[in-house]
C-alpha cells in the first residue's frame, strides 16, 4: 500500500476559501500543501485513500441551520473517507488498520478516534465502506426500512435510483418482497437498473414522458416513494401516489445548487387527500443502529442479493471541485469515489 | 320547532348542476322546490335543522380522485347536518329524534339510517352537534393528538385559528399543555383567539409582517404546525419548524378554489433539514373513533375547558353559495352553520 512513498509525503488539503453561490468552482477552495500532522497524545493518523462524493456536501458550505453546523471558512472540507493508520497513540488503533471515519478532504488526517470505525477489508473492498456499507448503505437500509416500511407486494419508487443510495434502495425493495421502479437518467442508468440490479421498471426523466412513462411502470400506484431529488419529479409521482402511502425524503439534490428559491410541488393537495406521510430523515439519526445495518447489507452482499457499485475516480484532493459538480450532473455511474 | 308548519312544507333542494370553475356561484346550481319525501321500509325522513359549510366541500364538487367521490351532476349537493326525524319506519328512530348525518343541502332527506347518529341535545344544543362535537371537532381532537402528537411544552401552531377547527385545535392544545399560536386573519379574530380562547399568542397574516410576528409569537420554534391552508402560510412555518416536528395536515385552502396550479413552498428542504413528519389525515378514517373524541371533547365543554362558536346564518338552502364563498373569504367568525 505505498506505505513506503507514503513516509515522505506532504499533506494535502482542501480548505472551504468562501461560501459558494450555486455550483461550486475551483476559486471556492485553497487547495494547498501542508505540513504532515502528527498525532498527540490518544490520537491517530490517517493516510486517506478514498473520498466519499456526497450530495450533502453542498449543504455543509451554507451558512444558516441546518441539522450539522457549516463547515467554517478556512476548515479542511468535511468529507467521509476511508484509509489506513499511519501513527497511533491510541489504544483502540494500530498502524495498518483499515478504518472509516469523517476525515475530510486531505491526505492525512489526525482524529482522537472518536467516531472512528475499523473495517473489514477481508468482507469487502476499502471502497465499500463509504458506499454500500457507508452512508449510502445506512441511508438506503434506515430510509427505506425505518422509514418508507414496505410491505409485501407494494410498489417502491426511488429517484436518482442508480446512484449509491438509490441503487440500494431499489434492491432492499425487491429483497423485501416489493415492486421496485427506479427514475434515472438515461438510457445506460436505466437498463443497468433493470437488467444488472433487477429493479422491475425503470423510467428515463431525461426521455421527456415522465408522466406517461411513470404511470406505465406502476401500474398499481405508488406505495413507497424514496426522494432524493425533489422538484418536478415529486410533483409527477405525488399524482401517482396510493391512499397511505409513505414519502421518505432523504434528499432534494435539485434544489442544492440552486440561487433562486425554486417553487415547491403544486400538488401538495395529494398529502392531503391520500392521507400521505412525507418524512425528513439524517442518516446520523440511526448512528446507533449501525452495526445492525452493515450485517444485513453485508449478508445480503455476501449471499448475492445485493450489489454495490462504486465510481472510483483518480485525481487526488486537487480534483474535489470537479468531482461534487461531476456528482450534480448525474456524470457519475454507481457510488462516486475520489482516489487520493 | 314549527312542527305543525312543517307537515304542509315541500322539500327545497340545491342539486350540483355542473363543475364549477374557481369560486362557486349561484348558476353552478340547480335550487328548486320539490315533493317532500316519504319513508320507505326501514327508512326515515328527516327534517333538516342546520347545515355544515365546510371548507371540503369545495373538493367534493371537483371531478376527479379523491377520497370521496365526487357529488355527480344532478345529485343534491353533500352536506352534514342536524336535524329531527319527521316520520319513521325504521326501529331505530322514531319522530322527534334529534339526529345528525349526511342529509345533504335540502329541507327533507329520506335515510335508511346508516351513519345517522341520535345527538344528546340536552348536554350540547343542537348546532353543536354539527360544529364542536361534529366533523370539525372529531377533526381537531384526532388531527391534533393523533398526528400531531403534541408533548407538554411543546409549541403548536395552527392556522384558520379562528375557524371551526383551528379554535379547538389551540384550545386542545392548551388543554394538553402546550404553547398554542394561532394564525387568523384580522385583529378581531386575532384578539379573540388570545382573549376568549387563551391563545399564548395570535399572529394576524392580513397585517403584512406575518414572518416576523411569526418568529416573536414562537420563541422556542415551532414543534406541531396543525395545517389548515397551505400557501405563503406553510412557507413561512416550514422556516421555523423544530427538529422532529410534526406538520398534520387537514386542509389547504388556499388552493381549493384555484384555477391555476399554485407553486408549492419554496423551503421543502426543511422537512429534510429538521426531520419533520408532514402527514395528511381525513376525519372519516377515525370513524370507530368519534365516540372516544365526542366524549373527550363534551368533558372538557362541560368543565368550562373548551369553549364551542357557531356563526348561524339564516336563508335556508337557497343562500348556500353565498354561505360557501363566506367561507373561503374568512367572512365567518367561528364554525359557520346555516339554518334551514
């Protein structure tokens, strides 16, 4: 693992220079070497490896409230990662183990441990842990589960659905017994969900005929809706929603980069008459649940049921711009990963 | 009660003669005099006291889903109402039985007693029945402590404050300890609500700073936003929502009578953000209920803890557009009933 190279290396990092208005660009940043931290006293090191491309990052450069405090001007960028420990006075790590935490967008982090996890690269891949046994994986498994509660036979719909979260989201739904229908962009996004993920339907929004194409990939309406873009495509299935029906919103990414406010659904009025629930959702709400959401993801992994796909890209800390604006233009296939 | 003028009366009926567009009007309907019904076997006839205008039957007017069929052309319009029975052949009910049900906009309905409920007129007078202890009540008691789930403490806030539900909902919620805000149209109302009903707090929408006074009436944030309207209302609420807050929803009339789509609230990402549940209801889904909130609500009238107003307008059934468009113009003042 380069640990020989690794010795000799700088830190890297990427620090939050202004708060961006709208897309991100490079100027938001001041990507800079740096000296290599050391740890004090119960602290590691961490030589990062990959990077986790999150939607929420987005949110984390505004100011105002919101459910984690603003990453402050002149702050490492906060970002999921995973790597190995380098140098620990820690008694709970060792040099060489492999863990996950929220280390941010650097080479090396120093951590006291806290919210610190080990992993199990012999169960599955370095890369895994910040996908489909990361955020991504708890955010699917609580959301879906905690949250939409499908029954048997019920239809499940998820949006941005070949994505790292509605990628699982779709597949836990078919585990459970449900009709699982994915929106996505594109004819390639649509046949992988169909074809590789055995997702029942798929619907390109980028054909035109979102409606029309909805209404036939659900025949019997919609049971379950996982949101994770919000706009036009809520407003299309709120008219396809049955009586009870369950709307998880676990993200609006269509609204994230946005300058101007943008108009909400005008058919809220379905809530209503549907007797609806919509219900916001944190995955670090379920912090506590964790370790029973890995072992259900990884037995499914283990036993074939459930397959994650990651994006992995290269390019170092230099290419974090590029690669959060990559993720909002639907550029990337499966879970978005930066290689550092 | 004119018994003895009754028996030559003939029957006065308000059927729906088209869709309307927008507001209702009077050519929308087709009132004429027609024969006065007579009982069949194991039926009623029923000599309609006092009609219920509410807010939904704006909807039921609509062609389309929902969660009644529509009122069919021709049909005479849907309506509760309180009344007394006039002639029987059905061993449930004999004449002179105060009673209340679905009789529809007319002096004489024939029922085969189905969903007819016998009404106590000695614990609450006979308007009543249709306005604290009638839909609006069930709808308050059950939208509020079933949906909502207000804890001691908490801050509840409820728009149409002044209406036939909202003025139970802020009652009910002092009753169990909360903070309760209404938003009402008007000083009057405003001070009613604070003065007559002990809001903590009333904030008027009519008089241009409905965000800021929304903000002084709620310091501690709002918990349980009991939803009567939607609109620029629901969007000025969504901005000060707690975490884990709780949005019923009961009604949008806002948007009832438009014509045009009305673009939804433009900071949906704060049920995102603070993890809120926003969740319709319909009243008639707790029907095996009512009797548990009839009860309920009856107790604490007859303590002196909640407080019933009825705003009866005289005119019979013809003056039931002009009583509908009173509605939606917030021209009542408190749960509007027309005598018939």
């Amino acid at each position: 693992m380069r640990r020989g190279s690794a010795m000799a290396e700088r830190n890297r990092t990427v620090r939050l220079a202004r708060r961006p208005i709208g897309a991100v660009t490079r100027d938001d940043f001041i990507i800079a070497d740096e000296a290599r931290p050391v740890p004090g006293d119960n602290e590691i090191v961490v030589r990062v490896r990959y990077l986790s491309i999150d939607p929420a990052m987005r949110g984390w450069m505004n100011e105002g409230k919101s459910y984690v405090p603003p990453v402050a001007l002149g702050d490492v960028m906060r970002a999921l990662a995973v790597g190995e420990v380098v140098a620990s006075n820690h008694d709970g790590f060792s040099p060489g183990d492999a863990v996950t935490g929220l280390f941010g967008v650097q080479r090396y982090a120093v951590s006291d441990g806290r919210d610190v996890e080990r992993v199990d690269t012999e169960r599955a891949s370095l890369p895994c842990w910040i996908g489909g046994l990361g955020m991504p994986g708890m955010t699917a498994y609580f959301g879906l589960t905690d949250v939409g509660r499908p029954k048997k036979g019920e239809t499940v719909v998820v949006s941005a659905a070949s994505g790292a979260v509605g990628s699982l989201v779709g597949q836990i739904a078919k585990i459970l017994g449900c009709r699982a229908v994915g929106i996505a962009g594109g004819e390639e996004k649509c046949r992988y969900l169909t074809e590789e993920l055995g997702f029942d339907a798929a619907v390109d929004y980028k054909a035109g005929r979102l409606q029309a194409d909805l209404v036939a990939a659900t025949p019997d309406g919609i049971d379950v809706y996982f949101e994770n873009v919000g706009g036009v495509i809520l407003e299309a299935v709120l008219d396809r929603m049955n009586a009870f029906g369950r709307i998880p919103v676990c993200g609006l990414i269509s609204v994230y980069n946005a300058t101007e406010p943008q108009p909400g659904p005008h058919n809220l009025r379905s809530i209503l008459v549907n007797r609806l629930k919509m219900q916001g959702f944190i995955v670090f709400d379920y912090r506590d649940r964790y370790r029973e959401g890995v072992e259900a993801l990884l037995n499914w992994h283990e036993t074939g049921l459930l397959k994650f796909r990651e994006d992995v890209r290269p390019g170092g800390v230099d290419a974090y711009p590029d690669m959060l604006n990559l993720l909002f233009s639907g550029g990337n296939f499966g879970k978005l990963v930066l290689e550092i």
